[in-house]
C-alpha cells in the first residue's frame, strides 16, 4: 500500500487543546495616550517631583541646542538631537533607581546625563572618538547605541542575568519607532516575556525614522499593541507630558521589580529638530505639521501648570535658566579644547592579545610618526612642538 492509498485512514495523533496562554484583555494598550498634565490627576502629583522634573527638562533643552551649536562649529562629529523629547528622556530615566540599568540609543543623551553621567563624557563618541567616554558600570548606563534596536537583547540579558543571581535591577531599554521594525526588537520582547525578565521597553514613536513616516514602518493599531503578541502589557503615554511618562515608566519598573514582567511603553511624542546636524528635514515634512507640535511642548506643559498651580514664578523660571546656562558654558569650555589623542591607541583593545600583523602595523605607524617628527624638527619647528598634533 502507497502513502497516498493510506491516506484516507490516516488519522494524525490529536495535536494538544489550544488555549491561551495568558488573557489578552489585560494587556491592552488605552486607545488614547495617558497624561496628566492639565488634567484633575496633576494636582495629586508630588510638586517635589514636578520642579526636579522641570529643571532636568530645561537642561535638556539647553544641552539639545549647545550640542547641535557644537557640530556646526567643528567640536562634535554629529549629535541627533531631542529636542521635543525631553520629557521621555528625564520622565524615563527618573523612574529608575540607583541600582538599575539603563540601555539608551544614539538619541537618548539627555537620558544618560540625567542617570549621572558626565555631559562631556556623554558626547564622546558622537565626538567620534573610539571609545565610549564614560565607565558603563559607574552609573549603570550602557554605551549609546547606533545600531538600532541591538541594546534591546542585551537589556533582557542583564535583566534575567540579574533575576537568576537574585540581584533587584530592573532595565530600561529605549529605542526609536523605526527601531521596532528590527528583529532585534521581536527577540528581545519575545525572550523577555518568556522569561519574565524584570525589564521596560520605551519606545519614543517621534513619528519619524530619519525621512520615513511613521504610516510606511507599520500597520499596527499602535506601537504599544506590539506588546499583547508577545504576552506582556503594552502601555500608551503622551510623550510630551514629563508627569505621565514618569508615572507610566515608575510603574512599569516597580512591577518589573514585583517580579511581574517586562512592559512595552510607547511614547507619542515628536522630533522638532532634523534627525542629525546633516539632515534637513524640511525635504520630508510640512512646517504646519512641527508649529502643531511646538504648541504641545513638553517644557511649555510643565511650566504651564507649575505656574498655574503657583509652584513656580518668574524668579524660578531664570534660576532654571541660568543653571541651563551654567551647564552650556561649561560643556562650550570643554568641548573647544583639542582632545589629545595618539594615533597609537589603534591598536589596543583590538584583540586580548595582539597578533603578528598589528604587530607589524604597529610598528611601521610609529616609524612613519617618528620620521614626521623628525622631519618638522629639521624644518625649525621645536622638538617636542608637534606633541599634541601627531600624538
Ligand atoms: C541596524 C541599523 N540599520 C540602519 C541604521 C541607520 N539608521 C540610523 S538612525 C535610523 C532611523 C531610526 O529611526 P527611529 O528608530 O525612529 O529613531 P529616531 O532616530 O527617530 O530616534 C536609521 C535607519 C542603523 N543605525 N542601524
Ligand atoms: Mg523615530
């Protein structure tokens, strides 16, 4: 008997009842962003919260303008700026304590100055040098990544590393609405849920990857719905809004931290700048549409309702301002020194250990900077007077 004369008795094994796994009701994204300022719930939140809020957002704002001025003078290879986004970055990373990890993206700079990190430091490898600038472990932040979405994996990694150790660290991942489109991102999200690894996903839907709208990258409901196929809660915040961003993300985290899994949060906001210094937005989008957003901006919301709520007057408006200014002058005053950088630093780090042919190079670049040397001492240039120049 032939396979296909079996075929009408053959009877496959009963394959297993199919049933949910988890109820997807609870895991739902609200249909609208959730906010609070403006609404009855901002009068329950800690005015305390709401200035510190306030003052990082100002900053922010502050470092955003000085950093793009700084590319156009030389200083910085390239800076993508946040302006607009304020209230994710400082909203975000005030959710988080001490002890917990924060996996930023290229754009998240303001984020990781407000975890600790040095403002100079931060810009070290937007200033294109090949190291990271800051000591990832010093303030639990890890190197801004360029390569969309490949900082989302390594924040699951740590998170479960750290719950199997029974260390409480909770991680924080952000990542651009573009950067949902990568694998790296279902990976992520599926290992995390899986795992119930104590980690929150923030993705800033800016409505833009580069030139590329928002309506070209997906088809789904929101951002936010990703979530449910992956089994965890997806939840939609007002980006623009620093009180519900840090509302969103402090309990996101504390339920992390309860054990209760990863959450997807994603956060409507907008990119007011280009997406970098050498892009030029105006070849993508309609100015009409950045005056609608300039009229929801996150610094404006605040000061708004810490005004009316006579939290904050004219006096604390230019004390905010001047520390904003404080801090640009003093990141101006770093970044117009030269670094000094020796060519030789190539080849370290490279490999644990070096192998014949760096060796080789190695070698060759030195003689080639010696001989340099010696030929500017031989034209009357004073030994010694090139030092920082061919170092
Ligand atoms: C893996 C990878 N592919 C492509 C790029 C080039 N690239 C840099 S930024 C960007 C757009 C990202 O948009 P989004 O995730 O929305 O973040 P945003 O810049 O808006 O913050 C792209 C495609 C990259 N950096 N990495
Ligand atoms: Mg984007």
């Amino acid at each position: 008997m032939t396979v296909l004369e079996q075929r009408g008795a053959y009877r496959p094994s009963p394959p297993p009842a199919w049933q949910p796994r988890t109820d997807p009701a609870p895991l739902l994204p609200d249909a609208e962003p959730y906010r609070v300022l403006g609404t009855e719930s901002a009068a329950t939140t800690d005015p305390g919260l709401l200035l510190r809020l306030y003052a990082q957002l100002v900053r922010g704002r502050r470092y955003n303008a000085q950093a793009t001025a700084l590319t156009k003078q030389g200083r910085l290879a390239v800076y993508p700026s946040s302006t607009g986004q304020e209230a994710c970055q400082i909203g975000a990373a005030l959710a988080l304590e001490d002890r917990d990890w924060l996996f930023p993206s290229y754009r998240d700079t303001l984020a990781v100055v407000a975890r600790g990190v040095d403002p100079v430091q931060a810009l070290t490898l937007l200033r294109g040098d090949w190291h990271n600038g800051y000591d990832p472990y010093a303030h639990r932040v890890a190197p801004l990544s360029t390569p969309l979405a490949t900082q989302l994996p390594h924040a699951v990694g740590l998170a479960h590393a750290a719950r199997l150790k029974g260390d409480d660290v909770v991680a924080l991942a952000m990542v651009g609405d573009g950067g949902t489109s990568e694998g790296d991102f279902h990976e992520a999200l599926n290992f995390a849920a899986v795992w119930q690894a104590p980690v929150v996903f923030l993705v800033q839907n800016n409505g833009f990857a580069i030139s590329v709208p928002l309506a070209k990258q997906t088809a789904a409901p929101s951002l936010a719905h990703k979530a449910v196929g992956y089994g965890m809660p997806g939840r939609l915040v007002d980006g623009n809004d620093a009180a519900a961003v840090h509302e969103v993300l402090a309990e996101a985290v504390r339920h992390a931290r309860a054990g209760g899994g990863p959450t997807l949060v994603e956060a409507v906001t907008y990119r007011l700048d280009a997406h970098t210094n050498a892009d030029d937005a105006t070849r993508y989008r309609q100015d009409t549409e950045v005056a609608a957003w300039r009229a929801h901006d996150p610094v404006e919301l605040l000061e708004r309702e810490l005004t009316e709520r006579g939290l904050l007057d004219e006096a604390g408006i230019e004390a905010a301002r001047q520390d904003a200014e404080t801090m640009a002058a003093s990141l101006r005053e770093h970044m117009n020194r030269d670094p000094e950088l020796d060519p030789m630093d190539l080849f370290d780090h490279v490999y644990a250990e070096t192998t014949d042919q760096l060796r080789e190079q190695r070698a060759l670049l030195r003689a080639e900077l010696e001989a340099e040397q010696e030929q500017a001492g031989g034209a009357g240039e004073e030994p010694g007077a090139r030092e920082g120049g061919a170092r």
